[in-house]
C-alpha cells in the first residue's frame, strides 16, 4: 500500500506549494503532482519520462544502480535456472508462482488457444516474401480484433481474461508462421503435445517433407531466452501499451502497437541491429575502430547491447544470457564461434575503457541473446519477433493491471510550447 506520510515543498514565484510524497515497497520514493497544474499553474518537464512514474504497478522491480530485476518479488536468474516460461507467465499474470494444480491447468489453457482462425492465413499473402516478420506481426495481431470479437470487451474481466490467454498462446505461431512465409515454406500448424518453447521450435523449422524431432537443450535454451524477455516495468512498448490501452483501444490494437514501438533498434531491435555490428566488426582486432567510433560524439554509432536507461551496472538478464550462450555453443559443439569470441573481447575492452565505465555502460539483454539465436538457426530479422513473444506476458499483464485499476485515466501529456505566439492570417498576395 503506498504511504502518503510525507511531503514535499515548492516554492515558485514566492508561493509555496505542498505536494505528498508516496512511498512504495522498494525504490525510490515519488513526488505526487497531479495536482500542480490546478494549484501553480504550471508543468512539469521530463522528455523522455526519465525521472517520471507514470502509474503504479506491483508487476516487475528493477533497481538499475545494483542491477536487480524482480518479477513479483522473484529474481530473474532464479526464474531462468528453477522455473520456465510458462509458469513465469502465471506469476505475471496473477501475482504469485501456481501450485502444481494451478500450474497444469494454465499451460492446458493457452496450449488449448495456441493455433489461429484460418483466414488469418490470408494476411500474410498480402505481404511481399521479403517483408520484414515484424512488420507482418504488427498487422497480423492488429488484425486479431477482427477475428476475436468475444474477447475485445475490456471492461468485461472474463473477456480480458480470454484475450489475455489468446494473446500469449498465439503470438508462436503468428511468428513462426511470419518465418516461414518469409523463407517460402508452408506454415506448420502447433501441437498440443509439446510444450511452448518445443512448439514454436517445431513451427519454425519443420517441414511436411521429414519428421522434426525438437532438440532439448534448444528446447531449454529457447524456453530461457522467453523468461528473460518476459517483462521489464515501464519499457517504452510496454508504456505504449498501456498509453493505447488508456483510451480503451481493444486488446490486441494495444499489442500490435506495443510491437511496433519494440521494433526500433534503440529498444527491442537492439539485438538484430547487435549481431549485425558484431558480424559487421568481424574480428577481435577490429574492436578499438568500433569503440572510438561509439565514443565519437560526431558519429551517431553506438555499441549495440550496451547501455540502458534504467541499468547503470550489469543488466542482470546479461549475465543469464552469456553463460546460457556459452552453454549452447558448447553443447552444440560450436566451440570456436568467432562472433562470440568478438562478444566477450568487445565487452571486456568497452569495460576496461574510461568513457563505458565512466557513463556506466553495461551489456544489456541485447548483447549476446542474438548469438544464441543464430546458433539456434533462426535468421536475424527473426531476433525482434521472438522478442515480442516473450514481451507479450509483459504488456498483457501490465494492461490487464491498468484495466484492473478503476482510477485509471486516458494518458494525455502535455509540452513546453515554443512556437509561433497567436498572429492573424495573412492572404496570398500579401505575402
Ligand atoms: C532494451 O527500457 C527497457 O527496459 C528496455 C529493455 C526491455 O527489456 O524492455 O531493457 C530492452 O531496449 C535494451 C536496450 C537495447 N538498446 C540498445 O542496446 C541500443 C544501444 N543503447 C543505446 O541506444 C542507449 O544506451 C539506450 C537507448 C539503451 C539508453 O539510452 P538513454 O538512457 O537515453 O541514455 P542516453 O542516450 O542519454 O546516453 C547517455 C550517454 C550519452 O552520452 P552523452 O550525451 O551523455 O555524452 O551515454 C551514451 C550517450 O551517447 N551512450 C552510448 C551508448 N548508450 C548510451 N554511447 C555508446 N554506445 C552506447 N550503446
């Protein structure tokens, strides 16, 4: 429960003003200022919302000063050791990690929602082959409102319930089925045998040709990679859900434009945009060219993977990640892989150096999920899809949050105007 004990005070043209000040269970404490405009007559400035909480949620926790990420309380790497994605699906959704009973009864519930209407299929031929899989995922899941009526009443909670399961048992096979009408081939529909990480595998890389047997450790690797993405508090396409969701725009609108905003490389994009700077330095000698280039305040280049808005140490998911590539790479017998190799040489150089150290850049989530995906076979215009997969929990369990919330209100920012002050129309001839 937030406490509202304190205040703060400020004091702007010689009047002061009270604002409370709300603390939560963990972080730091926030200015209440829903009032200031009303009281002072003025705004507040914050592009980028760095300094800003735009709700409250009891989701995720991030503390980025010691590199800390909790779901629910639960720390990432034990999730990514003990649990998997599916039951980190439960404890986003509902709060706390299910009992067995519990446990069986969801996975049998998204696992019963995982295939499509059959006229979706018709999307994806609207497409050329080459499109980008992320730009068909944005149309094919903004086109889900019109196939799933029955569950586009947000102020209904069976229905946000519906939608909420529909979304995260989908979201597989409308990106594996953007795969392959990428490559050409036919699309391979789910099976209610397999778990979710196996069922999106084998909707990715089977063919009616052959037989497809999953293989466990990619299985484990691919399973590991969604909870790492599952959610990550107020991200920009979470905070775009929950801006499209404000104005009580359906469900899957909302997912559709949290897509599209994961999409840029500054954000979920990162980890194709990663490998391919990788690739692009393509030896350890290369690294000092690339990192006086990051450091180059006239070159917009930046080390892809590195730094974070709210990370200022080690992004904890990093960590996971690295020694899970390690262990693929070793199992799969890709030993000697040289972009992992340019990888670990690039982040210890970036760290040795002064300016990473200094403005306390960090290899983020981004920085070596890319390489475990390559050895895993996907493509990397296939990176930011399964990103989104995984991020779907996230924004359905932060949008459900906020339909929950009846205070909720329709987001609406305001500026700082620096414009043209008010000046008459002038007519054609005279100007
Ligand atoms: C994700 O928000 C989330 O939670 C996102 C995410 C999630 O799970 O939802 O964690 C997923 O998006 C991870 C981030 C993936 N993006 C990248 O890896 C792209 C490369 N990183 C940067 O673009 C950048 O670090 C951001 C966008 C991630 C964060 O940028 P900020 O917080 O706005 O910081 P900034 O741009 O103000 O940079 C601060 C300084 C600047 O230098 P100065 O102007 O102060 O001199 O650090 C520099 C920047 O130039 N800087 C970098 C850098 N990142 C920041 N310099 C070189 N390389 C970089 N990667």
């Amino acid at each position: 429960m937030k406490d509202t004990t304190k205040t703060a005070t400020l004091t702007l043209n010689g009047q002061s003003y009270e604002l409370p000040v709300l603390s939560g269970t963990a972080g730091p404490d926030v200015i209440d200022i829903r009032k200031l405009y009303t009281q002072a007559g003025v705004f507040t400035y914050d592009p980028g919302f760095t300094s800003t909480a735009s709700c409250d949620s009891t989701i995720t926790y991030i503390d980025g000063e010691k590199g800390e990420l909790l779901h629910r309380g639960y720390p990432i790497d034990q999730l990514a050791e003990k649990s998997h994605y599916l039951e980190v699906c439960y404890l986003l959704l509902y709060g706390d990690l299910p009992t067995a009973a519990e446990l069986e009864d969801f996975e049998s519930r998204v696992t019963k929602h995982t295939m499509v209407h059959e006229q979706m299929q018709y999307f994806y031929r609207g497409f050329r082959r080459d499109a980008h899989p992320m730009a068909i995922m944005v149309g094919v899941v903004g086109a889900m409102s019109a196939f799933y009526h029955d569950s586009t009443d947000i102020n209904d909670p069976w229905q946000r319930e519906v939608a909420s399961i529909r979304m995260i048992a989908k979201m597989p096979t409308i990106a594996a089925w953007a795969y392959k009408y990428h490559i050409g081939q036919p699309f391979v529909y789910p099976r209610n045998d397999l778990d979710y990480a196996s069922n999106f595998l084998r909707m990715c890389f089977a063919v009616p040709a052959e037989d497809y047997e999953v293989n466990p450790i990619l299985a484990r690797a691919m399973d590991r990679i969604f909870t790492l993405h599952a959610d990550h508090e107020q991200n920009a396409s979470t905070s775009t859900v929950r801006l499209a969701s404000s104005s009580g725009a359906n469900p899957f609108a909302c997912i559709a434009a949290g897509i599209a905003c994961l999409w840029g490389p500054a954000h979920g994009g990162a980890n194709q945009a990663c490998l391919e700077m990788l690739k692009e330095i393509g030896t350890p000698d290369r690294i000092p060219e690339f990192i006086a280039r990051a450091k180059d305040k006239n070159d917009p280049f930046r080390l892809m993977g590195f730094g974070h808005r709210v990370y200022k140490n080690f992004d904890p998911r990093a960590k996971v990640m690295k020694q899970s590539a390690d262990e693929v790479l070793d199992l799969l017998g890709i030993d000697d892989n040289p972009i992992l190799q340019v990888a670990k040489e690039l982040e210890k150089q970036a760290l040795e150096d002064p300016y990473f150290a200094e403005k306390k850049l960090f290899p983020n989530v981004d920085f070596y999920s890319g390489i475990i995906l390559e050895a895993m076979g996907f493509p990397t215009s296939m990176f930011t899809p399964i990103f989104a997969v995984s991020r779907t929990v996230g924004w359905i369990s932060q949008w459900k949050e906020q339909q929950s919330d009846p205070a909720h209100k329709i987001g609406r920012p305001r500026q700082l105007y620096l414009g043209a002050t008010r000046r008459d129309y002038v007519d054609i001839e005279n100007r």
